[in-house]
C-alpha cells in the first residue's frame, strides 16, 4: 500500500522504505529456506506445494522491490543530471 502514495513522500523515505521491507522479505525468505529439511520430512504432499508456493511467493517480492529500488536510483540519478 505504501508504494501506491510512493508520490508523496521523499526520495530519501521511498527508498528507506523499500529497503528495510526488503530486508524483512529477504529474512523471511532464509527462514523459510532453513526450515526446508524440517518441512520436507514432516509435511504432507499439499502442505509442501504450499510451502514451495510461499518460497517462491516472497521470490517474487524481493525481485519486485530490487525492479522498485533500481527504479528509484534511476530518478535520483536523472534528478541530479
């Protein structure tokens, strides 16, 4: 929700904010990474899809947010030319 009023806020505090809440998907996703073997032997055939979903999920939003951070850097960039 934040980056749809990215607009209105600072460039400093855009991208203060998309890193520290890619630093919090990156540690969930290593938590998810380091439970696989625990996973892997207790979890049923669906409940292990919907792990595999999750990794995958939070895959995708740090991709997301590094596309958005790129993003923001290229505007600094063009804002100080």
């Amino acid at each position: 929700m934040r980056l749809f009023f990215f607009a209105h806020l600072a460039p400093e505090e855009r991208k203060a904010i998309a890193l520290r809440h890619l630093h919090s998907i990156e540690q969930m996703s290593a938590q998810l990474d380091a439970a696989r073997p625990e996973i892997g032997t207790r979890a049923d055939r669906f409940q292990f899809l919907c792990y595999e979903f999750g990794i995958r999920m939070f895959h995708d939003m740090a991709s997301n947010l590094g596309d958005i951070i790129n993003a923001l850097e290229e505007e600094r960039t063009e804002d100080a030319q």
